[in-house]
C-alpha cells in the first residue's frame, strides 16, 4: 500500500482519488479553493456516440463504461438518452450528424419530449445515452471520499504526487492548452426536459441539459483561448438565442448563472497519463472530462 | 503563380477552423500540400496563443483574416492586430454584410481595403463576382481578388459559373481565388478548369468524416483542374462525334 497526494478536486482528482481508494490505497487530496474547477461547469452529459461525431474513437469506445461507472457512484445519473435537432432549415446538419455517428434512430421528436409540441418534424434519438449533475456527483465522490477517511487540504503534500490540476498544469505540460468554454444557467418553469437536447446549427451549435428545479444548463462554446474573463455578448447571445429556438417559451426564462471555463487540452484533444519530475499527471480532458475521467483513472491504478 | 510578391506552388489555400483537433488539423495541412494557411483571431485574440504556436510548426505561410468583422473599423482594427501577431502584412479581407447569410458588404469592403494597403496591408478580400466592386478593389490597392462560389459554408460549389467566367474574362491578368462555399472536390475542380487561380476552402475539409483524406482529395481535384485548364478543355457537342476513322473500314458485305 503506498500513499498518495492527489492534486486537484476536479472531476480527474476525484476520480483518481475514488480510484485509489477503491484499490485501498491510502490518499489525500490538496484543494485549491481559489481555483477555477473546470468540471464545475461541465455540461454532465454522457454522451459518447454524439461525441463521437468529431471526437476520436476513444472517446466513443469507453464513453460507455462512464455511464456504469457513474451510476455506481453518484445518484443523479440520468440515462434517458440524448435528443439532436435541428432547426427546420438546417435538416442537413441532422442528416451529417446521423452519417458521422452511431446508436441512433430517426424519431419525431414530441414522442419523447412532449413539451417540444410539434416544433420539429425530425430528430435523431440516442437511447444509450445518459446525463449527470457535475456539481452534485462531484459533492458526492467527495462525501464518499472522507466518509472513507480521505483527507481533502490545502497544505503541502505527503505522499506520491498525482497531478489533476487541469489547466493549471500549463506550465509544466509544455503541449497542453485551453479552450475556453462559455455557459449559462437558466430556470424556466414552463417547459420540462428528461434528456439532454443539442441542437445542430452549422455555425452555434448547442445543448441544453436539464438540471433539477427548473434550471437548465445551457452550453456551450468552443473558442481556441486562454482568455478565462467572463461570458462574451457573443455567447450569450448565440446560446439564447439557440434556446430559444428550441422553445420560445424559454424568452421567459430566468438567468441563474453564467460561467467561462479553460478545457485543458493536449493536440490530439485526448487525455494523457506521464510521469514527469518524479509526478504523475492525469490531464487533457478537453471536453470529456466526466466522460473520460473514470477510464483514465482506471488505466491509470492499472499501471501501478 | 504569384500572390503580390510571393510565389506558390499550392493553388489550394486552406482555412484552419472548426477540425476535430489541432493534431488533426495539422495532418491536413500536410496531407494538402497547401502553402498559405488562414486563421482568424478576431474572437480569440491575443489570448489564441498555444493554438497559434500549434500552427506555426506546420511552417507554412499564414494569412490571417478578419472574419467575424461587420464594420470597417472592426476589420481594420483586426487586420492590425494580425499583423503584429502573424508578423505578416498578408491579410485576407471580410467584412460581412449580414450575420445570417454571411455575404460581404462590398461598400464597407472597399473602404477597409483602401485604408489597408495604404497602411502597407498586402489585401486578400473577400467580395462577390460582381465586376465593378472588384474594380474597386484593384483601385483601392488589392492585387488579387477572392470571390465568393456560394454562401460561407454552404458546401453549394460554384452558385453563379456564368459570373464567375465573365469575372475570368474581365480580370485577365489579375490572380482570382474562389473563397468560400466550395463543398466537394469536383466543384474545385471545375473552378480551375474555368480559369480561377486558386480555392480557398475550410469546411469541407475540417467538416469531412476524415479532414485528411478529404484534404487530399482537394490537392488532386485542384490539380486536376489546373491542368486541364492549361491543357484546353474540348467544347461540347450537340452530336456524337467517332474518334476513330470512318474511312477503310473493312466491308463484311
């Protein structure tokens, strides 16, 4: 049994901390409360076929085993798969979403989501998919954690050092960069969601997640900065209005939040695991964070 | 085939957008054997730093452009910033007219390009097959004109051929770059054939189930079309015409 200092209380530091632990490895995890987590405004979806329209295989292929993996650790998975639209003068985008991915059918969109009335003819639904509330399941590994005994400080580290720091690991990871994220809370009451829904548009595509009481998280944009200042009118704009193309009823929606994120990302936007200077580093989740972690953090107690 | 004072090879130019990743990207831009990249910063900035280190080990020539740009200030102001950031005085021209459609405000256009080149901007600008705004354009101090195939990203090829023949024949001696809405490697294709200088794409590529093998597919086509240009493409003809001899033809009478 060896120690461990897991560094960072994002999605990656607990993950690799639930792991270790699992493996009854004794860990500490050293928070930085000042530091913008990444994960906190992760959109939570799981959803590694959708993904996989532009994202390597990888992610399609263990994007399945996170959604076992976080329904066996947090309680707020919901696997009611993923609904795609498309605004009725882009069913193009539908049609080369469909030929860049798997596991989906061709369903009108009101028989799941009754709400959408009939504001769009077509959809593409992937069932195996599933979605998540990234605050809430990460309060949850955390919980579990010092249920455990794991002890969550800001002090230096005692034990062998696993670096989950994100973005803040630019420095030492020469490869890795941002890509800044742009979301946005909202609560609405008069529409009701059980899926995620993304809706294609060659130039703003967007998803929105629904979230408990009301609120939906609404996400998000993909801009190649390392620019982390807050939402741009841009955004904001582009992303309400989408919402708004997807139910005009959310014109009445309240904003709750909005947030600007770093994605830490190597070339290829896929997750590494090195050794460097005597420190292991789990980085470059990119935009797979909840999707990838689990896998990462299993590969990574595998090596050892 | 020069570009003001810069000789290429590559008649293919290619945008650096919207690919799966920056690995794959630069893949692309290899497998392309384009020359002269374009990138955009005007809503990364100064802070799109790591992304334009990633290019800059592609080691091809950049051409930065201003899109996203509505008004003649905001165009001026970016191509000034892309200018100390890409240490090049290289900058490709667009100052979109309508967000939705995408199109060029050829008025705004003009003015940005005359205050541009006389800041010593060599000027790429996006416009449409319309003769007299490019006109104005050469006035103004542009040496290559870039008219639009279709709408930015609509994949719809060469939506006006007759234009753009006219555009040919009227712009004799000026290099033209079809930029924008070339979707399929046939379409590049037939733009050489008719005589255009150059394609500058993005979509079809980045967007392509396999950016790499797409990016391919376009070096070919635009290859391909150059020289059957230059090789003289035969007229059609209403009539079946033999290939062979009609006379001496063995008669089994």
């Amino acid at each position: 049994m060896s120690s461990w200092s897991v560094i960072g209380s994002g999605v990656t530091g607990l993950c690799v901390a639930t792991m270790l632990s699992e493996y009854n490895e004794k860990v500490e995890v050293i928070e930085s409360p000042d530091v913008k987590t990444a994960s906190l405004l992760a959109g939570g979806m799981l959803a590694p076929f959708c993904e996989g329209e532009s994202a390597p295989d990888i992610v399609v292929e263990y994007g399945m085993t996170a959604i076992e993996w976080w329904s066996n650790h947090v309680s707020s998975v919901k696997k009611t798969g993923t609904l795609v639209l498309a605004p009725a003068r882009d069913t193009v985008e539908l049609k080369n979403f469909a030929s860049k991915t798997q596991s989906h059918t061709w369903v009108a969109p009101e028989s799941l989501e009754s709400d959408l009335s009939n504001r769009f003819s077509q959809g593409l639904f992937f069932p195996e998919e599933a979605h998540l509330d990234p605050r809430l399941s990460l309060k949850e590994l955390r919980s579990t954690l010092i249920e455990k005994g794991v002890v969550f400080h800001t002090n230096k580290p005692s034990g062998k050092i696993v670096d989950c720091t994100g973005i803040s690991a630019e420095k030492t990871l020469p490869n890795l960069r941002a890509v800044r994220g742009e979301m946005l809370i909202f609560e609405s009451h008069d529409v009701s969601f059980s899926r995620s829904i993304r809706l294609l548009h060659p130039r703003f595509p967007c998803y929105l997640v629904p979230r408990h009481n009301g609120q939906f998280m609404l996400g998000a944009t993909m801009v190649e900065s390392h620019d982390g200042s807050s939402i741009s009118a841009k955004a904001l704009i582009e992303m309400l209005g989408s919402a708004y193309a997807i139910h005009p009823a959310f014109a009445e929606a309240r904003l709750v939040e909005t947030g600007t994120g770093l994605r830490p990302s190597f070339p290829n936007n896929v997750p590494e695991i090195t050794y460097q200077d005597g420190c292991f580093f789990i980085n470059g989740m990119y935009r797979h964070g909840f999707l990838l972690a689990p896998y990462m953090a299993q590969q990574f107690v595998k090596k050892l | 085939m020069m570009f003001y004072d810069h000789k290429i090879n590559s008649r293919l130019l290619l945008g650096t957008a919207g690919y799966p990743s920056p690995e794959i990207l630069s893949d692309a831009i290899i497998e392309s054997q384009t020359e002269i990249i374009t990138v955009s910063l005007r809503r990364e900035g100064k802070a799109g730093a790591s992304f334009r280190t990633l290019l800059n080990q592609v080691n091809k020539k950049f051409l930065p452009n201003t899109a996203g740009c509505h008004t003649v200030k905001e165009a001026v102001t970016t191509a000034q910033m892309a200018r100390e950031l890409f240490n090049t005085d290289w900058i490709k021209l667009e100052v979109i007219g309508n967000a939705d459609t995408l199109q060029p405000d050829p008025f705004a256009l003009v003015e940005a390009a005359r205050i541009l080149t006389q800041d010593g901007f060599k000027v790429f600008p996006y416009t449409t097959e319309d003769l007299i705004v490019g006109e104005k354009l050469l006035e103004a101090g542009c040496e290559v004109l870039m008219p639009w195939g279709a709408p930015i990203g609509s994949g719809q090829g060469l939506r006006n051929i007759e234009a753009l023949r006219t555009m040919r024949a009227y712009f004799k001696n000026v290099p033209l770059i079809v930029d924008a809405g070339i979707g399929s490697p046939s379409q590049a294709a037939h733009a050489m054939e008719i005589g255009f200088d150059g394609i500058l794409l993005n979509t079809a590529v980045a967007k392509a189930k396999d950016p790499i093998l797409m990016a391919a597919a376009f070096r070919d086509a635009i290859v391909a079309g150059h020289h059957a240009y230059r090789a003289g493409i035969m007229e059609k003809r209403d009539m079946a015409y033999a290939s062979t001899p009609i006379y001496g033809l063995a008669d089994f009478n």
